[in-house]
C-alpha cells in the first residue's frame, strides 16, 4: 500500500488535489452573487487570461491534439490552427462588447439585448446542452486515465470526478474556479515543457523525425503481439506526412474550419470568463494572453505528437511503451510518450497534467451550468425577489444535480 502511494503519479496526483482543496477553502467567502457567478470582477488580464486558456486547453486538446497528429499526421495538426482561429475572434469580436454589458451569464445579455423572457429561456437550453455534450467526453477521459493507471473502474472514474467538481465549484464559486484554472494551465504548459527538453536532450529534433517518418513504410516491429490481428501494424510515412488524408476536399477542409472557429465563439464556459475582468480593456488583453497561450501549447501538442509517432516507428521503445501506444488509443500518446522520454516522473507530471486539464474544463462548465439554472432560470424567471445569500444559495445547489 506504502509503496503504491509513493510512486510518481501518485504523489503528483495528491499533490494536485491537495492543492486545489487549499485554494477552494482559501476562496470559500462568497457574500453576493457577483462574487460567486463572475468572482466580483475583480481578475487582471494575466490572471484571467491563464484561467481562460485553462479552462479552453481542456483534456480534448491536452491529450488529443497530439493524439490526433500521431494517427494523422498534419491532416491532425490541422484542427489546432482551426481552434487558434476561433480565439482571435472571439478577441476581436466579442470579448470588449461582452464585458462592457456587464452581465452575470450570456443568456443576461441576450435576454436584454432582445427585451425577450423567451431569448432567456432559449439561451438557457442552449447553454444546459452545450455543457453537457462538452463534459462527456472530459469524465470519459478522466475515467479513462483513473483507470489505465490508477487500476479503477470505470464507474468510480465518473463518480470521483463529479464529486471533486462539486466541492470544487460548490465552495469555490467563480474565484475559486478561476484561480485553480489559472494554476492548472500552469501545471499543463509545464509538463509540455519538460517533455520538449526530454525529447530535444534524446536528440529528436523535428526536422531530423520528420524526414524518418516520411521515410518509412511497412510493418512496425514489436507491435505483432498487441494487434488484433496478431500481425505487425503497417505504416505509410509519405501518406501521413502528405496533407488531404483525412479531408481530400477543400470543402470538408473548410466546412471543418468554420465548425470548429465558430464553435470555439459559441462556447458559454468561455465567454463567461470575460465578465470576470473588471474592465473591456482587460478582458480583450485576458483574450489575447489565452490566444499567446493557447498557440504555445498546440504548437508544443504538434511536435509531441510527431514524437511519439517517432518512438512508436522506431520499434526500440519498452514492451510497456509499445504496448500502451497500440492497445492505448490516441488519448494515451502524451502519457504514453511522456513514459518513453522520461521514465515514471515525467508520467506522473503528465498524469497530474490531464487531470489539471479535466478539472478545469469541468468546473468552467458546472460554474456555467449554475449560473444558467440558478441566475437565469431561478432568480430571473422563477423567483425574482430573493436576497443576495439566497442567490448564492441557489448557485451552489444546481452543482450538485
């Protein structure tokens, strides 16, 4: 029992947690509702700029960006340019205006933008499904790693970080929210960091893999024996180094590259960040910090990915290495990868990394969900005349459905 709490990812994973109890109880104290929805507007754009690019850089693009580079090549890297699109405009389009309204929620502003109850309600069942369809796949990935590295089922996966968001958003509000993401974005950039320098010090600079994968094609030694089809897996490098592998049109390309820039203005999680800063002018330099932060960490996500492509091709990587990145999926190239260059340290600081990543996209969600159910919903449809501690109240209660 000793032994297995000692090891790295163990430690990491404490670490983290006991961290982000330290910071919630440190900003429980939330006497009106301006102070739990938005933290009482009271964020610099430095602070608020690291929260927006943690709560935006979620597992998907912690994990699955590489992820996606090492199964696509650069048809994968493609998406990370999409989502750097949606950044700036949301900077240039949307985060002064937004701020200046000076709302709780977006269904605040299209509520009064329009003179329009209904326009509340719609935005509130927009919101409600966006969150949703969003935190699915993040408590997927958290059960998934618990699982791969932890041992634990699926089903605890789920429960353990639904319960870690509700004392987390609970308590915490929006301060405690913000602060704990602005760290998490920290933790992430900093495992990324790391395995750059690892993976540099080892001698795999990009140009010098790139020409060796596109070079290649055939079988990949050692993966016989974690193939289904009990047969080496087979690699093309030109194909995969080549672009329109995975969208050979130019109107899948674009239709792909509005989706995910349009989507990325549309998510509530992030533009209610923006009504955290006290100022317009701070929330567009908070925007501007998350795109700096956020083009940081796809380019980083880009090079690893081409990395672990590197190591799996090789075929020299451990059993356990060879093993994870064939049976593991695309979501386990980081952990998997971090494991190669770096042994069980770099693993536990990765690992500590997803978490990072899962719970601050999650609490940006069950923040964004109690204010469209608690602020839009409760205090705004349903029982107007209410204290500032009952609004409170409210906030918290919705975190626990």
């Amino acid at each position: 029992m000793m032994k297995a709490l000692l090891e790295p990812k163990m430690l990491m994973t404490i670490a983290l947690m006991g961290t982000i109890v330290y910071i919630t109880y440190l900003t429980k104290r939330n006497a009106t509702a301006s102070d739990f929805f938005v933290g009482g507007r009271s964020f610099g754009w430095f602070t608020n700029g690291s929260a927006i690019g943690g709560d935006y850089l979620s597992a998907a693009t912690f994990l699955g960006i590489a992820g996606l580079t090492f199964q696509l090549g650069y048809d994968g890297a493609y998406y990370a340019f999409c989502f750097s699109i949606g950044l700036t405009l949301l900077a240039i389009f949307v985060a002064g205006p937004l701020r200046r309204f000076g709302a709780f929620t977006v269904a605040d502003f299209l509520a009064y933008r329009f003179h329009s109850r209904r326009a509340r309600l719609v935005a509130v069942a927009v919101v409600l499904a966006i969150s949703g369809f969003y935190a699915a796949p993040q408590l997927l990935g958290a059960a998934q790693i618990l699982s791969m590295f932890f041992g634990t089922s699926y089903e605890f996966g789920i429960i353990f970080t639904c319960i870690v968001m509700v004392f987390y958003v609970g308590i915490g509000g929006m301060k405690g929210t913000t602060i704990n993401q602005a760290l998490e974005l920290w933790i992430r950039l900093g495992a990324f960091a790391v395995m750059l320098i690892a993976a540099m010090y080892s001698g795999l600079h990009y140009d010098k893999i790139l020409a060796a994968i596109n070079s290649f094609s055939g079988p990949i030694t050692g993966t016989s024996p974690y193939a289904l089809d009990g047969n080496n897996v087979n690699f093309d490098g030109a194909a995969w180094t080549g672009t329109g592998f995975y969208f050979p049109t130019f109107w899948q390309t674009i239709s792909m590259t509005i989706g995910l820039a349009l989507g990325t203005i549309g998510l509530p999680h992030i533009l209610l960040r923006f009504y955290t800063n006290p100022s317009a002018k701070a929330a567009r330099k908070s925007a501007l910090m998350a795109i700096g932060i956020a083009s940081t960490f796809f380019l980083l996500a880009v090079y690893l990915g081409v990395v672990g492509r590197s190591i799996f091709i090789s075929g020299t990587a451990s059993e356990e290495v060879m093993r994870d990145l064939v049976l593991g999926g695309n979501n386990m190239v980081i952990p998997t990868t971090a494991l190669a260059l770096g042994g069980k340290w770099l693993l536990g600081l990765v690992i500590a990394g997803a978490f990072a990543a899962i719970f601050s996209n999650l609490s940006g969600l069950f923040i964004t969900s109690s204010g469209a159910l608690a602020h839009d919903l409760y205090a705004s449809v349903m029982k107007k005349d209410i204290t500032e501690k009952q609004r409170v109240v409210a906030g918290k209660v919705p975190s626990f459905y």
